[in-house]
C-alpha cells in the first residue's frame, strides 16, 4: 500500500481504533500521553504525539476522559487521563459493535476472534 493510501486508512478508519485503545487503556488505569504512543506503536500504529495529544483533548471535551496533572509541577506537568463513566458507556457500545463485527467477518476471512 503506498503511503497516500496508508494516510487515507489512517485518518478514516485506524483512528477509531486508537480511540477503542485509548478509552480501554484509561478505563483501567490512568493513561500518560507518552506510554499511549509506546503502547500504539506496539500494536503497528505510527501515530505521532501532534496526532495523539489532540485525540486525547477531544475525547476529554466529549466527555469520555478526565485528565490531572500535578500542580506543583508547573504548566509542562505530565497529564494523567482517566476514562469517565461516559467513556466506559462509550467503550462498552465500540466493544459490542466490535465483537459482532468480528463474528460476521470471521467466518469469511482469516479473523480470529
């Protein structure tokens, strides 16, 4: 797949993904924006902090994360974000949507799930 192509996939389709990661991550435990990168990275997703700190503001003013810092730290203080109640809603409709994905396709192509 040429890298146009790849830019198109990644904008239209994987960015949904990473969210899925992103609310599943921070509805265990807090997510830092740094160990989001490694951790999206590890799954084949070349996502850039330019791209990902966005993602996490909006999915905070949607509502789905909340996010502290350390005051004392300063304005460079490293964010925690944490999935809200809305989030987890939101996370446990993608899962459900997900899961009946996987089994239709499945059957029918090399999925596993």
């Amino acid at each position: 797949m040429d890298t146009y192509d790849l830019k198109a996939v990644q904008r239209e389709i994987l960015l949904g993904f990473w969210k899925i990661h992103i609310l599943y991550h921070a509805a265990e435990g807090p997510v830092v924006g740094q160990w989001m990168l490694t951790e999206l990275r590890c799954h084949g997703y070349e996502v850039s902090p330019g791209t990902l700190y966005p993602i996490l503001h909006r999915m905070e003013k949607l509502g789905w994360l909340y996010s502290q810092a350390d005051a004392a730290a300063g304005s460079k203080a490293r964010r925690s974000f944490y999935a809200t109640e809305k989030g987890r809603q939101v996370l446990e409709v993608v899962m459900g949507q997900l899961k009946e994905l996987v089994g239709e396709a499945a059957p029918r192509s090399n999925i596993s799930g």
